[in-house]
C-alpha cells in the first residue's frame, strides 16, 4: 500500500509506530532495495524488530518502483515516486526496489514500527 502525506497526516506528524532508522540512498543507478548499504544510515535489516512501513521522499530527480519480483523497476517502467513528496508504503519492505529516472536522485527512508 502506498499513501501519499501531507504536512497534516498523522504519518508526517508522529504516529503510534515506533521509528525504527533511517537511511539515505545515493547510488541509484541500478536497482536498489532497502538492504543494499545506504550512503547514510541502516538497511532495514539492521533495524530492531520488524518494521511494518516506511517513509519514502525522493530528492532532486524522480524514481521508478517495484514490489512485484517479476518485475525489475527502469527509467521507464515501475510505478512513479516524484520528487519533494513524502510516501508511505506499508507491506512486505525486503520487496521494495527502485532505480532513478534520471541521474543524482536521492532517496531517503525512515522505517517504522519495529518492536
């Protein structure tokens, strides 16, 4: 699931999961997935506990993604995550993957609710 937030959702403001890490990815070029070692920060397999959902903002350029594993996001293939924009998305995380659009995109991620 995936759920665009505002500045008024309670995703942005705090919420009842606890936060877990947060990791920033520059390499974006080829496939990236949230246990390849971020530029900053942990992969979601060194987070305590299982998180349940992430916080995903893209900066500078736009991002193509997956969660299906038959399918390997490209520039031109994948669902959208524009930039400037906070996403949440909530299901199995070690399946989300991404690549950049367009070179230098950022992706930064801050995982919630491990125990």
């Amino acid at each position: 699931e995936v759920e665009v937030a505002t500045a008024d959702d309670d995703l942005v403001a705090g919420a009842s999961e606890k936060p877990c890490g947060f990791a920033k990815y520059t390499a974006n070029s080829a496939v990236q997935n949230l246990d390849a070692a971020p530029a900053t920060g942990k992969r979601l397999s060194q987070c305590k506990g299982r998180p349940i959902k992430a916080l995903i903002q893209v900066e500078t350029q736009d991002v193509r993604w997956t969660d299906d594993p038959d399918t390997d996001p490209a520039a031109a293939v994948g669902m959208l995550w524009k930039q400037g924009v906070i996403y949440e998305y909530t299901g199995d995380l070690s399946m989300l993957r991404w690549i950049e659009s367009a070179a230098s995109a950022v992706v930064n991620v801050f995982y919630r609710g491990g125990v």
